[in-house]
C-alpha cells in the first residue's frame, strides 16, 4: 500500500536548489514540497497552512535555520523540522539537537541518494510524530477514564511508577495527581495507608497466605484481585474498605502495569453487623417464647418449630429437630379427619380459629392444649402453611373443674368463683394478646437487601427496599410465606432457595410480584450465596434484590415487536433475506430459502459470500446479477425494482431497499424475492390471446368489407332486373315455390 502523501515546506536561499530537491521529492518521495526562500517567507507560509514537516537549510540571509527553527518552536509546536545545510560543524549540529531538531542531515555527495535520505528522514520524523501524539492521545484518554471513576482509583506502570490518580482518590487521600504522578511504591503507600504496609497492588503475584496478612475476603477472577481491609482516613475516621486490582495488557497481551480501586464499603459492613444482631434478636424471641410454634404444609411437613416446641416434643418421641417429619406423627392424632376438617374451615376471611385437645404427657397423665391455628395463602387464595401456636391449658382445665365443683357444692361461693374464673379469662386474653403480637411481627418483613435464616425459615428485609415491595420502610423479620405470598411464581422462586441450600446451586433469578400496597406489578431481579461457617455448615443466606420493571418492559416490548415482525416475515409470500452493511445476514425467512434452494448450513453460517455463490448458479445471467448486487452494496442510498430469469425457467420480482435509523445511519439492506414465473406466463398467453384477437378483427373486417361489396353489387343487380322487368314487352309474373305470386309487372295492365 502506498505511503501517505505528505506535505512538506522546503526552506533554502539557494533557487536552484529549491528547484531540484522540489522536484526529487514529488516525483520519487510522493512528497507534495511547497518552497520558500527564506526564513521569513517560511513563517508567513506556516503561519496560512498546515505542514508534515520543514526542511531548512543552516545559512541563509537574515535568520538562519537555527534561528527559523526556534521560531517553529515557539509559535507552532512540535512540527517535524530537519536541518538540512552543507555546514558540517559540530557546533551547529549540538544546537540544532538542544533547540528539537528532529534530525541534522549535512549536503554533499550523489543527489539522488542524498534526497532519498532526506526523503527517508521526513517520513521518519512525521512516523515519529504521529506516534508521539497518539501516545500522549491514548494517556489523555486513559486519564480521563481514570478520573470519571466514582472509585478512588490509581494505575502504575511495570516499574511501580504511578502513571495515573484520580480525583476521587485525591479526595480520600489528600494528595494530588501532581504530586504522586512518577513515584513509586513507598510515595503511593503512604499515601493511602500513612504507612509501609504493602498495597494490594502489589502483592497481585503473591499466594494468598501472603495477602491474607494484610487482607481478608479476597478472590480471585483471572487477573484481577479482590480484598477487604481496615482503613484510617487522614480524618482519623475507621473505615472498611473493598480493594480490587487488575493487571493492564497492550494489544500483544504483554504486562504494562496494574490498577487499584478502593472503594468505602464502612455503611455495607455495619448493614450486615445489624442484619446478624437482628437476627440473633428475633432468633431469642422466638426461642424465648414459652408457647409452642410450628409451622408445616398443607401436606403435614413440619417447616419450623421453636425451642419451646421441640423441648416438649423431644422427651415425648425422641426427635430433638422436627423439621421435616409429618405433623401427623409428632401430634399423635387419632382422628385426623376431625382436624383436616378444622383446618379445611380456614378461609381467606376467616383465618384463624383455636382447638384445645387432650395429650398424653410424659408422665401417662392426660394434658389439656390449646392451639390457635393460623392459615396462610397465596395469591389464589389456596392455603401455603399453616403456623399454629399452643400451650398448656391444665391448670386452667383443672381450675375451671375445680370451680365447676365448687359451684355445684357451695352456690354460697359463686362470688368468689367468679372472680377466679374472671382472672383465668384476664390471664388467657392477655396470653392471646401476646400471641398476636408475636404473630404480628412475624408478619412484618423488609425487602432490598434480604437475610434468610433456615432456623426460623424467615427473611430479614433492610428498609432501603421495602418500597419494592410495597411495605413501609421499617427495618425488621417476617415470615418467608409474607414475602413468598405476594410473588405468583413462588414455587419457583422457593425453589431455586431450596437449590441453593441443599445443592449449592447459583442463585441468581427473575420473577414477577405485586406489591402489598396495590400498586402495578414489578419484575424483580434478586441474587443470592450462601454464608458459611469453618465446618462448611450455612449459617444464612444474604441475598440483594433490584427492581428490573422498566428494563423488563422494554425488553419485553422490543420481544413483541421482533415477534410481529417475524410472524410478518414468515407469512410473507415473498422470500425475505436482511443483511448488515457488512453483508452479514442479520434475518431470513422459509420462503428465501425456497425460493432459492439454499441449505441450512449456509444460511447458518451469517455470511452473505456462499449464499450468494449458490444464488449464481440458479441464475441466468449470473455476471449481470452479481454487477447489480455489488452496486447496490456500493449505493447504499439506492432502491432496486427488477425481473431475474432462473436456470430452469423461473422467473422472480427482486425489490431492494436500505434500512436506515432515525439518526440516518445506514443499518444493511433488505431484499425481496417473489416468484412470477405463473404471471409471466399468464402475461405470455395473454399477449398471443390479444395477437389473435388482432388477426381475427382484421379478418373480419376484411370479410365485413366483402359483404358490403357484395351487398352493394346486389342491389345494383336487384335494380337492373327490376327495371327490365319492369319494362318487358310482355306479361311477366314472379311466384315463389309454392306458388304464391311475388310480383306482376304493368304489362298485364297496359293490355287490360
């Protein structure tokens, strides 16, 4: 490929030299060479255009080479200058260097290999140049990037130099890019510890027994580093800060330095301290209680139970964790059918009813419960779990025996039994009101970033999104049914949580809810890990979740577009083929391939090369074909209506149009294809229809012309019989075959 043409300003005194090297470097250098012969002249033409690069002689009149390439210096930069003199001193070639001579070269010898020298020299300085500029564009570029960065971020270069610091880390550190822009290690380590403990940036290389002195949490993901670490602001403040470091390649993938952002995750840190208080807060008042609670399925599996539960069940049956087992079994239920028939009574409106029952205890007496049953349902209205909460009741069972005797035996006594009865309904109402309580808050749930303890099967919600879910943003615990109930997938949604704890499977899901507040319905986004102790047991489940409703929308929106218009395509009766403007094929419909015969293999290949090579063997004229698709390709501007005549005797309509954005980008190009060969044919056989109707008319109006003749000559004979049968010196009488008469002439007449 041809070199760039550039343009170049010669400077000499000396005429005909101007001339001849002109002439050289335009004809041999593909140099376009203005010329001036003098310095002076020479500033006037640099200052009115734009040049590649000066060549200047050392001696001329008034100012010199040296002198014009201070001046070039001052007022226009870095322009290449090359001082071209047949002075040889040392003296001048040192101050043509120390004022940015891009190179000295001294005349003499064989013109025509001293001008494809300086040719040589020109190209090599502009060469030199351009790079310079574009180094110090790409540093530009890089630094601005830097600097956008929320992150305090810094870069080094393989030497531990530091080659960029942006203003976010400026503000953390109070040190400037000024001062810390060429430093190493120690510059830089200070200035964000106030230390010498190493910078992360620096220990990418080393095993993590190393960086775990310095660092906690960190992973590993190809070349990039992630750790976690104590930080003391220059304020004095303790903060907690996420550090991440990458190494940075050039385009051969070697080495040139790594970056370091740092980012204060202080607020995230106490977040999670206040998710585990809270958990270990709600966590003790559930165990605290004295009333049993269990939750289980419709099924009968038991999902949770509290300590008070399973410390009663556990002497009884011996099962100290429940979880899991049927209700049926721990109750010790005969009649079953009575209490599905119970919890078959709960409703959406009714949604809670008590039952109190007879137990055998431990010691074989009998014990009276009461169980305050609780349905929960989904958004169908079909019952999810059921939570019931019960204690003992004996001593209450036994008072109200107790006073139920006394009554029948002291009628005296009937005030004092009732106020005894009236303290019993006091002491129950008030046990009730606690129940309520405690159920209550375990129905207030938070969203955003969510905790999900296995113990208590129930979500922790931090206020920031609650509004997601509609609820009021009041940090606390809520039952996992809460949440789950305003989610319509949520066998789906709890499921991918069952994954995740029994099969460590990523959770990372989609789903519809519709929020407590009423409002439209939102797509939500949520992720989730597992948080692990030393035995690799899960203490909990820390999950964030996002709100995706727009994005979702709009992706929704762009599918059923692309839907419409691919039903469109395929139901076309025209072969539809769409391409980039690269020759890509972005779509297609059956039809095209139809049409054309083409394979699955090469349509799925996207390339527009091989299918037009199977197109040309079907076509007549292959080589016009191919012209008119090279020129509309070459003219994207350009639409195209016209006929192709197949090999076997097809003929197709081929219509061709750009696609172009609002913004008038040019996209590609659409082609349409529509098979005529029966209305072609049909055109032909109406054409040789509308020849011999043609010929036929002619005929006809020649045999119609006839018939006029003949006609005409007719009546003349008709005309000439009558007059001499009119005139006949005799009786003339005309009959017809059955022998009527037709006519008579006047003879008869004249003779009487």
């Amino acid at each position: 490929m041809d070199e760039q043409r550039l343009c170049i300003l010669y400077v000499d005194d000396e005429v005909e030299l101007l001339t001849i090297g002109k002439l050289f470097m335009e004809r041999f250098g593909n140099l376009s060479v203005d010329t001036a012969p003098s310095a002076d002249e020479a500033l006037v033409k640099i200052a009115s255009n734009s040049y590649n690069g000066i060549v200047s002689d050392y001696q001329m009149p008034g100012m010199d080479g040296i002198g014009l390439l201070q001046e070039v210096r001052q007022k226009f930069g870095d322009i290449p200058f090359i001082l071209f003199t047949g002075r040889g001193r040392e003296e001048v070639v040192i101050q043509a260097i120390n004022h940015g001579a891009d190179f000295y070269l001294q005349k003499g010898g064989e013109p025509k290999s001293q001008f494809a020298e300086l040719v040589h020299k020109i190209r090599q300085a502009a060469r030199r140049k351009d790079a310079e500029r574009a180094l110090k564009t790409s540093e530009k570029r890089f630094s601005d990037i830097i600097n956008f960065l929320p992150d305090p971020t810094f870069a080094v270069d393989v030497s531990g130099k530091v080659i960029a610091w942006n203003r976010a880390l400026e503000n953390l550190t109070k040190t400037s890019s000024a001062d810390i822009i060429g430093k190493g290690q120690d510059a830089y380590k200070y200035a964000i510890y106030r230390s010498t403990r190493p910078v992360l940036i620096d220990l990418i290389d080393e095993p993590d027994d190393v960086i775990l002195q310095y660092y906690s949490h960190i992973e590993r993901d190809g070349s990039s580093l992630t750790g976690e670490t104590d930080f003391i602001h220059i304020d004095g403040s303790h903060l907690y800060i996420l550090v991440k470091v990458s190494k940075l390649f050039d385009q051969s993938g070697t080495i040139t330095g790594a970056i370091e952002s740092i980012r204060d995750i202080t607020q995230l840190k106490k977040a999670e301290e206040d998710i585990r208080k809270s958990e270990e807060r709600y966590r003790s008042v559930v165990n605290d209680q004295t009333e049993m609670i269990a939750r289980f399925t419709p099924e009968g599996v038991i999902t949770f139970t509290n300590e008070a539960y399973r410390q009663y069940y556990a002497p009884r049956i011996g099962l100290h964790h429940p979880v899991g087992k049927n209700i049926r079994d721990i109750m010790e239920i005969d009649n079953y059918a009575a209490v599905e028939k119970f919890l078959q009574s709960l409703t959406p409106d009714v949604p809670t009813r008590e039952m109190e029952r007879m137990v055998p205890g431990n010691d074989g007496n009998m014990y009276w419960q009461i169980w305050t049953v609780r349905a929960l349902f989904d958004e169908d209205g079909q019952v999810s779990d059921y939570q019931v909460v019960g204690r003992d009741i004996t001593e209450k069972k036994q008072a109200e025996e107790r006073l139920k005797d006394a009554y029948e035996q002291i009628a005296a006594d009937e005030e004092e039994l009732r106020e005894k009865f009236e303290e019993l309904t006091d002491s129950e109402r008030m046990v009730r009101e606690s129940e309520e309580r405690l159920i209550l808050a375990q129905e207030i749930g938070k969203t955003g970033a969510w905790e999900y303890t296995i113990q208590t099967d129930s979500i922790w919600g931090s206020a920031e999104g609650l509004a997601i879910f509609g609820y009021p943003p009041v940090a606390g615990n809520f039952p996992i049914e809460d949440i789950e109930s305003y989610i319509p997938d949520r066998d789906r949604v709890h499921q991918a949580l069952v994954d995740l704890l029994s099969d460590d499977i990523p959770y990372d899901i989609e789903y519809v809810i519709h929020p407590a507040d009423g409002s439209a319905e939102k797509y939500i986004h949520s992720r989730a890990r597992c948080e692990r102790d030393d035995q690799g047991n899960i203490i909990r489940v820390l999950g964030v979740i996002q709100d995706i409703t727009d994005r979702k929308k709009a992706e929704n929106e762009i599918a059923f577009k692309n839907a419409i218009l691919k039903t469109q395509q395929e139901v076309s009766p025209d072969g539809i083929l769409i391409v980039d403007k690269n020759g890509k094929i972005l779509e297609y419909n059956k039809k095209f391939q139809e049409i054309w015969g083409i394979p699955d293999d090469l349509l799925l290949s996207r390339s527009d090369d091989p299918v037009l090579t199977s197109i040309l063997d079907s076509v007549v004229d292959s080589e016009e074909f191919l012209s008119r698709v090279r020129y509309l390709y070459a003219h994207p501007e350009e639409k195209s209506f016209e006929e192709i005549n197949l090999r076997h005797g097809k003929v197709l309509e081929r219509f061709s149009a750009p696609m172009f954005g609002d913004n008038g980008e040019y996209y590609g190009r659409v082609w349409f294809f529509r098979e005529i060969s029966g209305r072609k044919r049909a055109e032909h056989e109406l054409l040789v229809a509308y020849e011999q109707i043609q010929a036929s008319e002619a005929m006809l109006q020649k045999n119609y012309q006839m018939l006029l003749s003949n006609e005409q000559a007719l009546r003349e004979s008709e005309k000439r019989f009558r007059i001499l049968f009119e005139l006949a010196p005799y009786a003339c009488i005309l009959y017809d075959k059955r022998g009527f008469c037709l006519l008579v002439n006047d003879y008869p007449y004249v003779i009487g």
